[in-house]
C-alpha cells in the first residue's frame, strides 16, 4: 500500500467515502495506508468510484502535508 506523504501519481477521491485514493496497477483503486483505521469505507482497502481533482499543485502539497497517518508502525521502546 502506498503513503500519500510520497506518492508521485495521480491522486483521485474515492466516491465511496469522499477520502484521497489512486491506482495501483496490480491491485487496482485504493486506498492510502495513512487511511487504515481513520476512515470508514465499505470498499476499504479498495476504493469506489474515482473521481478527477483538477488539483492545484499547492493544495495537493497541502493534503498530503496535514493527512491524519493512523497506520500502525511498530515502535521498539526503549528498554526500562
């Protein structure tokens, strides 16, 4: 799954949900990892219908910028 902080395609908004997905070649269209547990979607990980954003090279800096990232890295903490 793709992070939108790095993605370099076309960013789309899935019409299920209304959130930003894209095209993954082998999967098809998806959601973002950032979007695991943050969004309620009934196609999530997959996304609805795609809707094209004439976006402004900005306000796309912007979306991906303050995008909430709710994934579930692993964290080692430290030892106690």
């Amino acid at each position: 799954m793709a992070s939108i902080k790095t993605y370099t395609g076309i960013i789309t908004i899935c019409g299920s949900c209304g959130q930003p997905s894209f095209t993954d070649n082998e999967v098809g269209h998806q959601h973002f990892k950032e979007q695991w547990d943050g969004v309620y979607c009934p196609r999530y990980p997959l996304a609805g219908e795609r809707i094209q954003i004439d976006w402004d090279e900005m306000s796309l800096e912007q979306v991906k910028a303050e995008y909430p990232d709710t994934y579930p890295y692993s964290s080692k903490l430290p030892a106690v």
